[in-house]
C-alpha cells in the first residue's frame, strides 16, 4: 500500500511539474508578444528615435 501510495504520488507531482513548464512557456510568450508591440508603437510614435 505504502509502494501504491508513493507512485500515485509520484505521478502527481510529475504531471504537475509537466504542466507548469508549458505554462511558463506560454506566459514567456506572451510577455514577448507584448514587448514587441510596444517597441512597435513606439517606433510608429517616434518615442525611439535618437535625433
């Protein structure tokens, strides 16, 4: 039962891990997504520019 015990454990906690690298993967993403608008717009605004 102990063995039972451990391995069902075992399983959930690699399920979970599993599941959180995906989502900081996503959330990695996203947070790019969002920096490349913003360097976008503010290339359209000009907010960049040296001179």
């Amino acid at each position: 039962m102990k063995r039972l015990t451990a391995l069902l454990l075992l399983a959930l906690f690699s399920a979970g891990t599993l599941t959180a690298c995906n989502t900081v993967e996503g959330a990695g993403k996203d947070v790019q997504k969002v920096g490349s608008k913003m360097e976008e717009a503010a290339e359209d605004t000009g907010g960049t520019d040296p001179n």
